[in-house]
C-alpha cells in the first residue's frame, strides 16, 4: 500500500513534533507542577537551602520610625483592640491629628549604606538575607507601581531599598538574597471590603497582592519568597497555588527559589516549601520535613525598639544554643535583626553577628552541609546536640554547650570502636577518651586548655570518628 504524499507529511510532522516536546521536557529535568498541593508539596527544595542553614532576617519599613514595642504598632494603635503604651505614646508626644502615614517621611535611612550590612552580614556566617519589603502596613520598600504614594520611592527615603541591598550582597558577597511578603494590609479599603464579602470577591488579591508578588519575583529574582500574613483566610482566596505552580515552573527563579509554608490560614506547618509553623519555632525535635527557625536577637520585637534594655537581647551564648539545636534537628535558623529609620544596624546586633561568624569560623564543619543524627541530643548529657555528615558516615560531631568542668564529657549516644578519635574543632591534638564502663558511650577526656588554647569562647564541638554505625 502506498501513503498519500500529504499523510506521510503529517505523520513525519508528527513525529518531529514528539520528539521536540520529549527534547523539552527532558532538557529542562521538567517536572511541571500543578496548581495543588500534592503537586506543590512533592518539589524537592533546591540543595542550597538545606546546605547554607543559616539566614538572617530584616525587618525595617515604617514601623521602624515609631520603634516602639513592636511592627505591629498601627495595629495596636488603630485597630480594633487598641494597646494602652502605644495609645497613650502617641497622645503624649505627636499633635492629635497626627496619622501612621506621617512617619513614612520621618523612615530617611541617610546612613544606610548597603555595602556595609552586606560586609555584615558576610561576616556572620550567615548564607542568606530575607528583607522584608511589605509587613503589613502596606507600605513597599520597592517602587512599586502598585503601592501609589506608599512606597519607599515616593516618600520617605526615595530609595529603592529592595534594589541597594539585593545588589550589594550580591556584588559583594556569595549570600542569597530573598524577600518577606505580607499578603494581606490590615487597613487597605480593597481587603477589608473583600473580608467584609466573606472573601467571595478577590479585588484586593488581583489588583494589589500578586501583581506585587509578580513584580518583585521578575524584577529582583529573590532566592526566598518568605510570605506570611494569611489575614484569617484560605489558600484560594489567595490564588496561593497558582502563584507557587507559577514561581515553581515558569518564573526566572525557578531553579532556585525556595518559599516557605504561609500561604493561607489552612497551609502553615503543612503546605509550601520549608515550614516555619509558628513565630520562633523550635520543636527541639528532628521533623520530617524541612522546617525553619524565624526567631529575633531581641527576643521582644521583630523590629528596632529605641527603648530596649541590653537584658533583652539574647546572649550569644543563647544565639549559639538556638543555631545548634535548630541544625541538630534538621532545620534552618533565620535570625532577625531589626535595623533603625536612619538605616544603621545598632552596635548590639552587629556584635552578636560577628561573634556568630567567629563560632563559625571554627565549627563551621558541623553546621553547613550537615544532616541529623540517629539521636539529635545525648541520652546522658542535655547540653549536647549531634549533628552528622552524610559523605562521612561514622563521623558524628557533638556540640557542647557547656565546657566539662571536671573535664570528663560523659556521652551516652556514640558507641566508640577501637578506630574511634576524638578531636575538637579549632584544637589541633587529638582527644583523649575512654569507654564507659557498664553502658555503651563514651567519655571524652579534654585536657585543660588556656585561654590561648581554647579554640573558641563558647559552645565547643568534639568531632568522633569511627563510632559504631547503627
Ligand atoms: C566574607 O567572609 C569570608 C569568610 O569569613 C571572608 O573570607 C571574606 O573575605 C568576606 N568577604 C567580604 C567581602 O567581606
Ligand atoms: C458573611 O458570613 C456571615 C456569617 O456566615 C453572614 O452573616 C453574612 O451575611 C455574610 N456576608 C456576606 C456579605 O455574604
Ligand atoms: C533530649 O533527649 C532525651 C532522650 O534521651 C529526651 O527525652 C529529651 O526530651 C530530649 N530533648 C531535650 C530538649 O532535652
């Protein structure tokens, strides 16, 4: 039988056609994901993320002007159950026709100098920035074509605060950079109006929440997309799995982009990427999946407080605690500062992220890159956490939060084998242990060191080889 000219055509045309699309769809590794959580939920996250560990988060926008109690500051001064300190602050000391707006010309960051936070931040060890650049008063620290007259370019410091930092800790350093996004704004007329429609119309999410998010994603390509503020509704009042599936597949960071679990009121510790469930969440144990820290250095505030107190920040000694039990567990620690209006970073957050990149200097080996452990703190000792690395099986390090005074460390969770050393980060001889005698475990015996000696001021990691595999 002999084809038709015209079917042999098509048929070859046919085949031509599958084979571009399998060349496609192979080439890009490409999984599409649709627009459902089961979908969504199933991306791996990017290596990088699990690998870098540690971020440091940003909050600095208007609420930084007032810096009094905390970012929540128009809420409580204007909301629906108003704070006596922040209603009687502004009585005290503003005229009383004085409106939050104000003080978005009084945010001026002259000081700011963003190649002085990046060399900072670089400093500190830490892998990666959030900033945010929309809480929920509204107000954008970008230009935004969609947030008229409440931006950081029309008023206040007529800067883009978004593009300075982005670029200098990318010009100046390897961390990655990434944004916090409040989806709703506790006063915008378009979201009350949509809420008091019991959210059956969405003219606040389709004119302003993700025309913003879309803006920002194409214009500043963050490697974080940190969302939160669900305003008391689901996912699909917020497009949320759309705008994921679009963010996952087609945006230009797909590749990259990691994106956190606050995504509607039904998503947080469930849904999205990494989960971050609560404010300073830090179950003290191993989850199974990826999770976050978001935790402060001032543990009272999110943002900059003029009237803080030294006692209310934590010690570095806290930090350090917080970093080792967050990574043993298998989570990442994304650790706040609050910056001032003036755009400088106050002496007391620049020396706890220093110290933190001192630690790291040392023990980095037990943070970056690692995985957890059989047991995630020791079954005799709770000051010490366990953290392992995956291309070193047999290798645990375990991260002492005290120093052994009588200079015995008893352990009860590695077995030791006759191959088995000890050494301590920073500290160039080898460890001296024992076993224990009626239980399996070991005893490190570390030798008296001086304050020449002493590989760091505190927290200190034993590093066990050859432990008996389980
Ligand atoms: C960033 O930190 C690393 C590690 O401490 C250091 O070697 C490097 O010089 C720093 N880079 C800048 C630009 O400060
Ligand atoms: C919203 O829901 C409440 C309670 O279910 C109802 O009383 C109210 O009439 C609804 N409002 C609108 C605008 O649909
Ligand atoms: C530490 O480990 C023990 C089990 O050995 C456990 O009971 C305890 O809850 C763990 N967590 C903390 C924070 O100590």
């Amino acid at each position: 039988m002999e084809l038709s000219p015209l079917l042999s055509d098509k048929s070859i045309l046919a085949v031509f056609i599958a084979v571009l699309l399998l060349a496609q769809a192979s080439f890009a590794g490409s999984v599409r994901y649709t627009p459902d959580w089961e979908s969504l939920d199933s991306r791996p996250l990017p290596a990088w993320y699990d690998q870098d560990k540690i971020g440091i988060f940003l909050h600095w926008g208007v609420f930084s002007v007032p810096s009094f109690v905390n970012a929540w500051f128009w809420y409580w001064w204007k909301g629906p159950q108003p704070h006596l300190d922040i209603v009687t602050y502004m009585k005290q000391n503003y005229r009383p026709d004085f409106t939050y707006a104000d003080f978005a010309k009084e945010f001026t960051t002259e000081f700011f100098d963003p190649y002085r936070w990046a060399e900072i931040f670089n400093a500190s060890g830490a892998r990666y920035v959030v900033q945010v650049t929309k809480h929920h008063e509204g107000f954008t620290s970008w230009p935004s074509k969609y947030s008229w007259n409440w931006n950081a370019g029309d008023v206040g410091p007529n800067r883009d605060l978004v593009e300075e930092l982005s670029t200098a800790i990318r010009k100046k350093t390897n961390l990655r950079y990434g944004v916090y996004h409040s989806l709703f704004e506790w006063f915008n007329p378009l979201f009350l109006k949509d809420k008091a429609n019991n959210f059956t119309t969405q003219d606040f999410v389709l004119s302003k929440t993700l025309p913003e998010l879309y803006e920002l994603v194409n214009k500043y390509k963050p490697d974080v997309v940190w969302s939160d503020g669900s305003g008391n509704t689901i996912d699909t009042y917020w497009n949320s799995k759309q705008f994921i599936a679009w963010l996952y597949n087609d945006s230009p960071v797909k590749d990259t982009v990691v994106t956190n679990d606050r995504w509607g009121t039904n998503c947080g510790c469930k849904h999205g990427g990494f989960l971050t469930c609560g404010d300073r969440y830090n179950p003290k144990k191993k989850q199974n999946r990826k999770w976050e820290n978001a935790m402060t250095i001032d543990r009272k505030a999110w943002t900059f407080r003029r009237n803080a107190q030294l006692s209310d920040f934590l010690t570095v000694e806290e930090l350090l605690a917080e970093i080792i039990q967050t990574v043993s567990c298998g989570g990442n620690i994304l650790i706040n500062v609050g910056p001032t209006k003036e755009g400088t970073i106050a002496p007391i957050f620049e020396e706890r992220l220093r110290q933190m990149g001192s630690w790291l200097r040392v023990n980095g080996e037990a943070i970056y890159g690692t995985s957890p452990w059989t047991h995630q703190n020791d079954t005799l000792h709770p000051n010490v956490w366990y953290t392992t690395r995956k291309e070193t099986p047999g290798t645990v390090y375990a991260l002492v939060l005290k120093w052994p005074s009588n200079l015995q460390l008893p352990l009860g969770a590695p077995t030791p084998t006759d191959s088995t050393s000890v050494t301590l980060l920073g500290y160039n001889e080898d460890i001296p242990w024992e076993g224990l005698l009626k239980a399996p475990g070991i005893i490190i015996l570390p030798p008296a060191l001086s304050v020449q000696e002493i590989p760091c001021l505190w927290a200190w990691v034993f590093k066990i080889t050859n432990i008996k595999m389980e």
